[in-house]
C-alpha cells in the first residue's frame, strides 16, 4: 500500500513544488464529510500509480497559508502538481474515474 505524505505549509515548497514526480495534494478537513467521502478513492490512486505519482494530504486547518496561496475556497480540492507548477484543480467530490480523467494526461505513460 502506498502511503500518502502529509504535507504543511512549512514542507509544501519543498516536498511538492520540489519532487521529482508529479504530487497530487488533497486539500481537506477532519470536518468536511465530502473529503471523507473521497479518501478511498485517493488512496487507491497513490497505491495505483505510486511508480508515477506521489500522493499528499494537507489539513486545511492546520496549514491556512498554501490554500490561500493557491486560492482553495472550498474542499476537497485536489491539484496536481508537475515540475513546480499546477496543471490540474479538481473540486468537490467525485468519482475516482472522474478524478484519473483528469489527472492521466499528466502523468508519464509507463515503461513498456
């Protein structure tokens, strides 16, 4: 199983605009239902594409700087992260196919 990282505003330069791999972040809260809803289905990505992708959490609440940073008004975000820059915003729950739609075309194709 593939762990995701947690993240705070101390560590994002570094652990997401600095990794080697693209970064998927999940911007949630202990309190919001719908980032509940969707966790499973971002902890099957990290485990499905760990060889292409890293995978990381951020507290809303704990963390206010990098939401405001990147203008997250309402959770869950999810924003991957490729080479430094934001290449994609998914807001609101949705479905894990949904979210790979919009997440693959980022990702490096594998090895054949």
């Amino acid at each position: 199983m593939a762990k995701t990282v947690k993240v705070s505003d101390d560590v994002f330069d570094e652990k997401v605009l600095g990794a080697d791999k693209p970064v998927l972040v999940d911007f949630w809260a202990e309190w919001c239902g719908p980032c509940h809803m969707i966790a499973p289905s971002v902890q099957e990505i990290a485990d499905e594409q760990e060889d292409a992708l890293i995978v990381a959490k951020m507290d809303i609440d704990d963390n206010p700087v990098t939401p405001g940073r990147y203008g997250i008004m309402s959770i869950p975000t999810l924003m991957l992260f490729k080479d430094g820059d934001a290449v994609a915003r998914i807001v609101g729950a949705m479905p894990k196919d949904r979210i790979l739609a919009q997440i693959l075309p980022h990702l490096e194709p594998a090895a054949a």
